[in-house]
C-alpha cells in the first residue's frame, strides 16, 4: 500500500489513530495540563478485534500526540471499555505520596471452551497514565448471572462522600458505589420500560449539566444503543434527564431523546477531572456506526472521534435538552475566508472554499421559501446536501452522492430531525477530510456524519425552493496558517 492511500481520508481535526482498529473512547480525563484519550483498540489489523487501550494526549483537545499502548489483554481477558479517575484523597490507597490515576475497565473473557464472562477490574499509574500496573486482586466487581455487565464510569459523588459506577448491564444501566474502587457495593439498577430498547444497552456515562441561564442543575445520563437490523439508523445514543441522590437516578421524561440525529456518533462519554475553575463537561463520541464501522474504505487505518463538544442543558419548546458546542480551543485551527453579512438567495448562490478543511457559521432567515439548505461540493459530481424543509419541519443530510458509499448499503439513507422552528435557524457546521458535523441552532440539534469523498470541498452553495431566504452574520471559515 502507498501512503496516499493510507492518507486518503486522514482527517486534519480529528483524532484517528496512525493504524489499525479505534473505537469506543475509554478514560477520557484531564491531570496535570493534558487531556487523555485512551479508546478501544486492536493493534494488529483494521478491523474490530482483540481489544487493548490505546492512548493519546494533548494540551488543547485537537493536536493529539499518540502514546504506546496502556493496557493489553491478560489471562483474565481482553480489556473493554472503561473510565478513569484521578484519586486525589488516596482512597486506593496507591498513591500515599501524590494523587494518581485509576483506570476501571471491563476483562471481557471469551476463551475458547470457556464461556463469555465480564468482569470490571483496576490499575493504577504513577506516571500521568504513561505506565499501568493491574490490581493483583482484579477483577473488583463481578456478577454471577449477567452476560453483559461492562463499560463501568466512575466518578466521585461529593455529598455522599462515595465512589459512584454506572454499568452497563443488558438492557439496563446498575449503580455502584465504593469507598475505596475496589469493594463495590450493588446501589440501584435504572432504564425497566424507559428509554429505546431495539439492542444492547452500552457505555453509559452519569453527570451533572447547568441549565443556560440559571443557577439550576441537573443529572444527565447518556446511554449507548447497540445496532440491531430492524432498527434502521443502526447504533446510536440516547439520554435522560433527571435527579441522583448517591444511589438511585430517576428520569423525569418518559419519552426518548436521541443525542445526535447523524449516524456517526456512538459510545461517546465524557472528560473527568475537568478543573472546577474551568467547569466544562466535555464529551468525544466514536465517529462511526456498527452498522458499517468494519466497511468504511479507509487503508491500513479505521475510526476517528468526534471533535471534542462541551455540554449543557437548554429550556426549549420542546422540555429541557442536552445542548453540545464545539469547544473554544477549536477557533484557533480557522481563519475567516467569506464573510456573510446580508445576502438573500433566490435559488442557489455560490462560495469557493477548496481548503483542507473548512466551517460554516450563520444564521439564515426563511422569508417565504418551501425547503432550503446548503450544498458541499466536494468535487464537480460529489456533493452532500443539507435541506431545511419549512412545510414538514425536517433537517436532512443527503450523503448518496458524497463520494464512496458502496461499502455498506446502509450508508446512503439520508438522516432526518424533526425540529420546532424553520423560520430562524443558526447553523455551524465543520467538515473535515471524511467527516461533516453539523450544529443546529447554537448545538440544540446535532448530526454527525461520515462522508468519503475526492476533495474536501471545492465550492459551498446556498439554495432555496419555492421562495426567498436571507442570510446574516455569517463567515466561511478555512485552516489557519500557523
């Protein structure tokens, strides 16, 4: 293979590793100035296989520098997913000199002739997650009945004074506390007749978010859904909204709510340890979907994650929502290159861009047209459209003739959102080398797509059908040249 080809869809913003198989984010934490992304990992092909941590660092949530990997497959297994934390109070007891990280993860074993157990174990790190040493009494929790029992996020609940787990347990997510992350005692279990339950439940991720423009807060809970062919937009992610005393959560909607209406955002979770002076939640989802995750034409190389988001909750028309914004940090890899400042479209209007990667940001105005939207021309015949349709109240994002898409029969089926409001929207959107993100009125709606075209994109065009719409405070923007 030549290093085109392997280069050919290498994202510019995105992390992906520099070969072989990524998947679920794992211990996603900050310590001591560096962002850590370690992420499920097989480092001998491009396909999903026995899983290791891999690891990856960086200052500002873009650049990222890959390490060795940090935790490999033992006699007990192969490592799934997990969290980790920072143990600043030695609760472990392994660090009686300085705080230090603890890793909680899944041993998955599945040996031949023997049958499909999993159990969650530890290690620890006294070189800021470098080196890892296994708890030599692994695993700390397991169960005698349940086949899938993984995916544990642990995080420290301050007014009970506990370690807190969530875990993914068939169709359900289990709480766990401890006192020490390595005796853990059975809490509650969450999710009987709530929620979507058309496959297995995955990496569930508990938290508290701000409401924008309050002093109030709430718990969230995300919950991954595993692909199930009956179900047609494959793998995907949803989440309640709720309250948590230190043992049970309990929702406070009985309706799904789907946290990306693209479907390329799956097993995401987010930061620990983020400094409370900073107080973001911050959030990186896999950027692919089961359905499709071993076919996408990449060489030698296979994944990448989403751009880092921070989270919030917003009162909107239709009941509090979680909100996602691109981080800040990212505004320093673009340039502007169009400003937009008072245009209206007719019927199409054209902008160049031909950059490596590019952003849209600006609020358009519907004054009278049936569907409108924005076209990526990738090259003169790929092209993904985005269409705003004003009598139906849709966002969708058409991919059929974006580039490669005969890998999968599943790819070409276009993503759909119902939202409240087409007369004022403001979007953002970042497309990368094989991606495009959009973020709908300030990151109220999200869609999060793969596309596999030629050229990033040659040109951006603005149409509308049926009427007029105008565009304001806007910019193209392209990479900033450092």
């Amino acid at each position: 293979m030549t290093i085109q080809n392997i280069d050919k869809y290498r994202p510019n913003l995105h992390f992906a590793p520099q070969r072989n198989w990524m998947n679920d984010p794992n211990g996603l934490i900050y310590f001591k100035g560096e962002y850590h992304l370690y992420y499920q990992y097989n480092p001998n092909d491009s396909v999903w296989g026995p899983m290791h941590w891999g690891h990856a660092v960086s200052k500002d949530l873009i650049t990222w520098e890959e390490l060795d990997i940090a935790l490999y497959p033992d006699e007990k297994g192969t490592i799934f997913s997990g969290s980790a934390v920072i143990d600043w109070n030695n609760t472990s007891g392994f660090f009686p000199e300085e705080p230090g990280m603890v890793a909680i993860f899944t041993h998955h074993n599945e040996f031949e002739g023997e049958p499909q157990k999993q159990t969650q174990s530890i290690a620890y790190s006294y070189d800021q997650g470098r080196t890892w040493e296994k708890f030599e009494e692994n695993p700390v929790l397991e169960h005698e009945t349940k086949l899938d029992f993984r995916d544990p996020k642990v995080f420290w609940h301050h007014e009970t004074s506990k370690w807190i787990m969530v875990l993914a347990t068939g169709q359900t997510v289990s709480i766990y506390s401890s006192t020490n992350l390595k005796e853990w005692k059975f809490q509650s279990e969450f999710g009987q007749n709530l929620g979507f339950h058309d496959g297995v439940w995955e990496c569930p991720d508990l938290f508290q978010l701000k409401v924008e423009g309050s002093n109030e807060k709430k718990w969230v809970l995300f919950v991954s859904v595993g692909d199930n062919e009956q179900f047609d937009v494959g793998s995907c992610t949803q989440y309640f909204i709720g309250s948590f005393d230190g043992s049970h959560f309990e929702a406070e909607h009985d309706d799904t709510r789907w946290l990306d209406y693209g479907k390329d955002n799956y097993a995401g979770v987010s930061f620990s340890d983020i400094p409370e002076e900073d107080g973001r939640r911050i959030y990186l989802g896999w950027m692919s979907n089961w359905r499709y995750a071993n076919q996408v034409p990449t060489v030698g190389w296979r994944s990448q994650m989403t751009l880092p988001r921070e989270l919030t909750l917003r009162n909107s028309r239709a009941g509090k929502r979680v909100v996602q914004k691109l981080v800040r940090e990212l505004g320093s890899y673009f340039a502007k290159k169009h400003a937009i400042e008072q245009l209206i479209v007719n019927e199409r209007e054209m902008f160049p861009v031909n950059e490596q990667y590019v952003q849209l940001d600006l609020h358009i105005e519907n004054i009278d047209a049936n569907q409108f939207g924005i076209t990526l021309h990738h090259t003169d015949n790929q092209y993904t459209t985005l269409t705003i349709d004003s009598i139906n109240n849709t966002f969708e994002l058409d991919r059929k003739n974006s580039g490669e898409i005969s890998f999968s029969d599943n790819f070409f089926k276009n993503q759909i959102a119902t939202i409240t409001n087409t007369d004022h929207l403001q979007i953002r959107f970042v497309q990368d080398t094989s991606s495009v993100e959009v973020f709908l009125n300030d990151g109220e709606y999200v869609l999060t797509s793969l596309l596999y075209p030629d050229n990033v994109c040659e040109q951006i065009s603005f149409f509308s059908k049926g009427g007029s719409i105008k565009l304001t405070d806007g910019y193209i923007s392209g990479p900033k040249r450092f």
